[in-house]
C-alpha cells in the first residue's frame, strides 16, 4: 500500500473526502515525525511505538573493491510493533 491508497482507504473508513483525507494522514505523518526527530517515543496503543535509535560507527567492506571503511554514527527511526498487532499477525 503507498500513500494514494493509504488516503483513499482512510477517506472511505472515515467517511471523508479525498482531500480531508489526505490532510489528516499528513498531519499524522508530521506529528510522529517532528516526536521522533525531537527524541520522543510516539506510542500508538494496539498499534506500536516509533522512537530514534542511534546506530554506532562501524568498519564496513566495500563490495567493488573489498576494501575496508569507516561508516559513520547515524540516527534512524525504530518501530517496535504492540504485542496486540502481532497477535493479529499470527
């Protein structure tokens, strides 16, 4: 499912229109993003939570040429699914 589809779905479960629809999934979006940059866990209950994990430096292997390098610390975004949406999984 892309962002087309995620807003035409949420248009018809709501009952709203496309356009109304796709504000609120940005708005949603923006939200959980400006937490997440900010350091805070969003927890969305039966749902998951999204929260800023640092990944540390590391020595990597370039494939083209099997040479050694250094990757740098970064910052990305972690999900950790509820125990209730896996339960739904299986």
């Amino acid at each position: 499912m892309n962002k087309a589809e995620l807003v035409e779905a949420v248009a018809e479960k709501a009952e709203l229109s496309k356009r109304d629809a796709e504000a609120a999934v940005d708005a949603v979006l923006e939200v959980i993003e400006a937490a997440v940059v900010k350091g805070e866990e969003v927890k969305l209950s039966g749902f998951g939570i999204f929260s800023k994990k640092a990944r540390a430096a590391r020595e990597g292997t370039n494939t083209s040429n099997q040479k050694k390098i250094k990757i740098p610390a970064s910052n990305t975004v972690a999900f950790k699914v509820s125990k209730a949406f896996k339960e739904k999984l299986n």
